[in-house]
C-alpha cells in the first residue's frame, strides 16, 4: 500500500487517487489538509472520493466529512454516463483533474455531466481546459473534450459541463522550450443573471489595457457569454494568449461590489505579465502537465516561470507511485523540468 501525506492541500489527495485507479494501486492517504485552518475532507473532497469510488468499484474507509485519512483500494474503472453533482460551488475542473487520468487511458469512450463551480477561486476556469489542456493533450496523442453548458459561481455553484474521452494507448512526450509567435488573444467574459453590459465591460477593459500594451486589435477575439442562470450569480473572466507552440492565461473573477472594469483589468494585467516571460508554460499549466509527462513515453521537457507549491508536492506523489525522477534546473530566470516517462499502456 502506497503512503501518501496529504497534509499540504486537496491537490496531493486528488492526485493520489488519480494515480490511485489508473495503476490499480492501493493507497493510503493521511494527514489530510492538516496543516488548513478546516483540516480533514471538505464536502468537494468527499464527493471526488465517492465519485471515483462508484467508478472504479473501489473499497473505502474513513468517506466521511472532516476525514483525517482514507483507505482506498480501486478495481476496474467503470464510468458510466451520468450526471456528477458536487452538491455545492465546488470546482468542476478539480474533480476532473481526478478524472484525467483514468479516463484518459480508459479503453471505452468516456462521456460524463457534472455539476458544480466553472469559474470559481483557487482552481482553473472550465475554458482553461478548453483552449490550453486539451490542445496540449491533443499534441501528446490524447483526445478529450469539454462543453460549458451553464455557468457556475460560488456560492451556489449549479454549472453545468460535459467531458468526453476517446481510448488512448499511450501518450507521446512533450518538449515545450519556447512559445513562438503569438497567434491570437481569446477573451472569454461571462455573467450569470447580471446587467448585460457586465460581461461586455469587463471584455473592454481587457481589451483595452491590452491594446495599450501594444497588442494589434484584430488579434483579440471577443467570446461574450451571458446566462439567466438564477441559481447562481456572479462574473467571470479569461484572457489565453494562443502561441505557436503554447498558451498562456490570465483570469479575473467579479465579486459583489467590484466593477467590471477592474474584473477585466485585472485579467489583462495577469495575461501581460505571463507574456512578457520567455517561458513556454505558465505555473498553473505546469502544475497540470506533470502527471502526463510521467506516463508519456519518452523523454519530456517544459519550461516554466517558476515552480508552485502544488507542483513539488505533484512531483514527490508521482515519484511514489511510478519509477520516474523528475530533474529540475534553474535557468534564471526560468526553470527547466525533465522527466523520462513510462510508456504507460493499458493491459
């Protein structure tokens, strides 16, 4: 049974149990969340556990609200097409982040519904997934796609996505080095049962800092998005800067009492900055490869503007589970992170 010290934050957890029923492994997850100001699992976290739980047929214990440590013991993953409900604003793409690898190398088709938060805090934007996960999985001969159907913002969440996967037997390395030449800007604005030019403010100032910065107009494509979700209220925003061999982002979420000016502004200021780095991956896109360079096969190689919390404590999970060692460089002011992948394949 694989140790594994969650103490540090739900990313470890849901990596683990990823990781968990993909190589059939059981795994024992302690210290949970021990060292947040509410420790143990949060109801987003018990329903990744019962989520993948029911699909892999798995043996638990300890699946109950403030829970220090669970047992988990997984057999044949077995999705069926449902509907998830995370119950609460919960992150959608968390729970997938879970997902991904199951049903990545899946030998059946997988289409799943789930409800929950698109566009909430501390976790990547569902559009995120979209236009630079997914592209980037395409590359590493990886097919998964996702739609939003409705908008979700906490507290009350009530998104609503729908993810496919077709069968991938195994995945090719990836060697991003460099961006390339800037191709386009997406600017996704979105608004839940707000004032319509809401969503349309928040694009234009965006828009605007942006062209100010130097950014020609006709590059920057305008994806306005507007609900009359009454079950959930809020704004978002996400600014992706296509690049010839990569995307980077920048994301802003509205709050009660902030204008939609400065939601936007502060999306374009997030996006700015990530470009003016020579970096081919921003952090959060960083944190979200590692799993997949492991597993690919052949050797992989990023380079990042810095290296997250989240990201050593992915790597020390995935060098418990598979026989990969990660090397890390410092080439300032950028870091370089190499690993020889597995092959993996299903059996």
């Amino acid at each position: 049974m694989i140790e594994i010290d969650a103490s540090h934050g739900g990313q470890i957890y849901r990596l683990s149990l990823g990781l968990s029923i993909l190589l059939k492994e059981k795994v024992h997850i302690r210290s949970i969340r021990l060292d947040r100001p509410k420790p143990g699992l949060m109801a987003q976290h018990l329903t990744v556990l019962k989520t993948l739980s029911g699909m892999s047929n798995a043996i638990t214990e300890n699946s109950f609200l403030g829970s220090k440590e669970v047992f988990f013991e997984p057999k044949a993953f077995q999705p069926k097409k449902e509907l998830i409900d995370i119950g609460t604003a919960g992150s959608i793409t968390l729970l997938l982040q879970s997902l991904l690898l199951p049903s990545i190398f899946s030998k059946q088709d997988i289409s799943l519904k789930i409800k929950g938060g698109t566009n909430v805090s501390w976790s990547p934007p569902a559009e995120a997934f979209i236009e630079a996960l997914f592209p980037l999985f395409k590359k590493m001969n990886a097919e998964c796609s996702l739609e939003i159907i409705r908008r979700g913002y906490y507290p009350k969440g009530q998104g609503l996505i729908e993810f496919n996967s077709k069968p991938c037997n195994g995945l090719k390395a990836v060697n991003l080095l460099e961006k390339g030449s800037l191709k386009k800007i997406k600017i996704y604005s979105n608004s839940a049962s707000l004032p319509e030019h809401v969503a349309l403010e928040q694009f234009n100032s965006a828009k605007n800092y942006l062209i100010e910065k130097g950014i020609k107009e006709e590059l920057i494509e305008k994806i306005i998005e507007q609900n009359a979700n009454p079950l959930s209220i809020g704004s978002s925003i996400s600014c992706f800067a296509l690049h010839e061999h990569s995307v980077l982002e920048g994301n802003a979420l509205g709050s009660r009492g902030k204008p939609a000016k400065k939601v936007g502004l502060e999306a374009g200021e997030k996006l700015w900055n990530e470009m003016q780095s020579d970096a081919a991956v921003d952090i959060h896109l960083t944190d979200q490869l590692l799993p997949f360079m492991a597993l690919a096969e052949g050797s992989s190689s990023i380079l990042c503007p810095g290296i997250s919390s989240h990201a050593k404590t992915s790597i020390e999970v995935l060098e418990k589970f598979l026989p990969v060692k990660f090397v890390i460089e410092e080439k300032k002011p950028n870091y370089l992170i190499k690993v020889n992948g597995i092959g993996f394949k299903v059996d």
